[in-house]
C-alpha cells in the first residue's frame, strides 16, 4: 500500500489509517494470508448502548476499530458517559454515573449519518425520562422505517412527539411491560424492545423477534447485568422487568460479516485468506452457500480458512432474517458469482435498493439483471415479499477496470473486491463508508497483497 498524501495523526482511532476517499487499484492478484475479526459491529455499537441501563462501569472487549464505534462512543460521551480505552487493545469501560440529556443539536453533530441514536430511547427514558431523537441516516439501501421503534416504544408508555428538530420522547409516568408482536422480524426493533423492556414494570413479551446470533448475544449482555430474559421457540421473547441492572464485563462475538466478506474476496480473486476469529457455528448457512459454489474451507479452532476448490458453480440464493442466508453476504458473494460457471439467482427479500451495485460491476463487465419487482419461483423457501428484487448473474466474465463509487458499506466492500479481481486499474471513490464495519481495512488489504494506492 502507498499513499499519496501525508497523513496528520489523530486522536480518533478509526482515522489511523489514512483518511483517503479514493483509492486506485490495479487487480489481476489473488489475495492470500491472514486477517482477524474482532467484535462484531451488530454487537458491539449495541452493548455500548445497553451500558447506560448499568449502574457501574461496564467493560467491552473485542471492540473494533471502526467508525460506527466511534459514532457510538461520542453519543455516549456527549450524554455524559465516560468511555475509557483498556490495557489491553480493544476494550472499553463505560461509566454512566454521569449521564445526562444532551440537545438535538449534539446528538445529531456527533450522530452524522447513523441511525443508532434510534436506540438510546429506552435507556435514556429509564434513566432520565427524556430520549430526543434527529433526523437519522444511515446507508443507501432501502427503505428502513422507524415506525416499528415508536410504536413498541409507545407500547411501553412512552409519549412520542414529532417537531422539526426530530422527535422527543418522554415517560412521565415511567415505562411498563407490554405485548408486542412485530410485523417483520426486525433486528433494530428487537434491540429497541429488548434495552426497554428490561427495566420496565412488569413482563414483555415480543412475538416475531428477530433470534440473529448479535441479538443472542446482547441478551447474554444484558443477563449479566441482572435481566431475566427467556426465548422459547417461534421466535417468542419474554422479559421480566427487573429495578436495577449492574455493568457488565462481556467479549463481543466475533463479526460475522466481515468474515464472510474475507472469504467472498478468496472466491472472487481466487486466493486463500485464513480469517482469524471467524467459527463456524455462526456461519452455517454461508458455509453450505459457500461450498455450493465451489468454495472450500478448512474449519480451524482459532479461525477458517477459504479459498477456491474448483471452478466456481451457480448458485440460487434467498436473503432472509437468520437463520436464513444474510443480506448483508449477498453483495461480496455477487461479486464471486460473476466468475461462476452459468447462471445464478440471487432473491433479495430484505432491502428493496440492495441490488443497485450491481450497476457498476456492469460497468466492468458483469452481466447482471436486476428484475426489480423479484421473479417468481416454484422451488422459493422464503416468502415472497413486496419489497423484494432479484439479480441474475450470468458468468463467467472477465472484469475490467472502471472509475466506480462506493454506495455503501458492504456494496463499497464488494467494489473494491470487484476491482481486485479485475484487469487493469480501477479507481474507487467515497470508500470512507468502508470504515463504518470494516477495522482497518487497508491495512488488511496491504497485508493480503493487494496493490493499490490512496489517492485522495
């Protein structure tokens, strides 16, 4: 890796790397070697939310170096919550002895384009009464509604009014349990119900819960500061609210989709990475995907290693809430099947503009349908839903180099793999948005032998 710029040290660690937004990179090379995984970003922005519920200081480990932290970590700071760096790299202490409200404007300087202040509603209605939420942000790739957070909120008891500034929520007569029954399994949601109802009068019980491994694992967060949570089948989660929570000391799981980002770029540019801290309980569905089109891993205790075992195959693929098959590994693995031998589906039911990257791998070479209203299929596991689109990938085809520019999180991924595997050199642009869930990522990519250079 060579930069064309000189880089000013900061005092923020997601900006030790260099800060450029545009990189060139010449492809044609396999990227072989190892890369790590810390926490994972659905985790860790979460749980540093759920501090705010403890009374002491709550320890987080395994938390990555990226900017959504950073996003978090200043709300937090802004609200009066004291974030210290441990001893050892990748942990935190979060001390909210000294929380308090912040204003519309604060939130949303240090909120930027994420939507996680979203989240802080139940907390901050249990701590101070009061939650005030900005305009929210987040990444291009459909429509995410907040209409499921208010009204469970509201379930609650809570008091949503809408102004120009945003919305200012507000429980005067303090919170209590309530039935809920989501319309759509939906994460964000589910953590919104889950960081409420804990300390809320009386029992909750939420039906249709999303059950992903993040999710399993900020209810193993929040039983160690003292909640009595229970799942039972059918995606039913049941919470006995609970006077007071204590901090916590928990290591994050590891981050599922940027290993399964890792082992899409050893498909696409044929290479071998060994992703460290990736396991395979929590990958199941992506390894049966991965090995049906032609990948082949070798499950380690400390990691999984991946790389080709033939000729790439089509594959059909349906994006579903877990257990299913992730919307968040169809864009890198697009990017492999553009080299698969034939023609492969991929059913996205969860985003409606997911598939808009694949304009640009087009434009280097792919060929890619995008049906926008989805294609019916006799074979189809996963419900038909309104919202959903599809893209055929025939393959296989060269890629070129291409002036592109990153959409997104995961589609920036997949375009930086996408022009890693190409001929020629590329020249991706806004790849900022990258460091949202992937921790120094140019650095991997250096360490993995990519060649490229900042240049802007």
């Amino acid at each position: 890796m060579k930069s064309a710029l000189s880089v000013t040290p900061s005092t923020q660690a997601a900006e030790k790397e260099p800060a450029g937004e545009v990189l060139a990179i010449r492809g044609g090379r396999p990227l072989t070697g190892r890369v790590e995984v810390k926490g994972a970003k659905n985790l860790v922005t979460k749980a540093m939310v759920a501090a705010l519920l403890g009374e002491t200081t709550s320890t987080l480990r395994d938390v990555p170096d990226i900017s959504d932290v950073q996003v978090v970590r200043s709300l937090l700071e802004v609200h009066g919550v004291r974030v210290i760096d441990g001893d050892e790299e990748g942990t935190i202490h979060l001390d909210p002895s000294g929380a308090v409200s912040a204003h519309f404007e604060e939130i949303d300087a240090h909120a930027g384009a994420s939507r996680i202040p979203i989240l802080f509603c139940g907390p901050l209605l249990h701590l101070l009464g009061e939650a005030l939420i900005p305009d929210l942000g987040g990444c291009r790739i459909g429509d995410r509604p907040i209409n499921f957070h208010m009204d469970a909120l509201r379930a609650f008891g809570a008091i949503v009014d809408k102004s120009y500034e945003g919305i200012r929520i507000t429980a005067p007569d303090g919170l209590h349990g309530a039935n809920i029954d989501l319309p759509y399994p939906s994460v964000g949601a589910t953590e919104q119900v889950l960081l409420t109802a804990v300390k809320a009068r009386g029992t909750t019980e939420l039906r249709n819960a999303a059950i992903e491994p993040e999710i399993m694992d900020l209810i193993a967060v929040l039983q160690k500061m003292g909640a009595i949570i229970s799942y039972e089948p059918n995606r039913v989660i049941l919470i006995e609210g609970v006077d007071e929570l204590r901090g916590y000391d928990h290591r994050a799981i590891f981050d599922r989709n940027e290993a399964a980002s890792w082992a899409c770029a050893a498909l696409a540019t044929d290479g071998d990475i060994f992703v460290g801290g990736a396991k395979q309980q929590e990958m199941l569905t992506f390894l049966n995907v991965f090995r049906k089109a032609g990948g082949w891993f070798d499950v380690h205790e400390d990691g999984i290693q991946f790389r080709r075992g033939g000729p790439l195959k089509p594959v059909v693929v349906e994006t579903d809430v877990h257990p299913g098959f992730m919307t968040d590994w169809q864009q890198p693995l697009i990017v492999a099947l553009t080299q698969a031998e034939g023609r492969s589906t991929v059913h996205e039911t969860v985003y409606e503009n997911r598939l808009g990257f694949t304009s640009a791998l087009n434009q280097m070479g792919a060929d890619i349908v995008v049906h926008p209203h989805g294609i019916e299929a006799s074979d189809r596991r996963v419900p038909r839903r309104a919202l959903e689109q599809a893209a055929v990938i025939t393959g296989p085809t060269p890629l070129h180099s291409a002036d592109v520019e990153v959409p997104d999180l995961r589609g920036g991924y997949s375009y930086v793999i996408a022009a890693l595997a190409a001929q020629g050199e590329s020249t991706v642009r806004n790849v900022g948005i990258i460091r949202r869930g992937y921790e120094k990522f140019l650095t991997k990519l250096d360490t993995l032998g990519a060649d490229f250079d900042v240049i802007g």
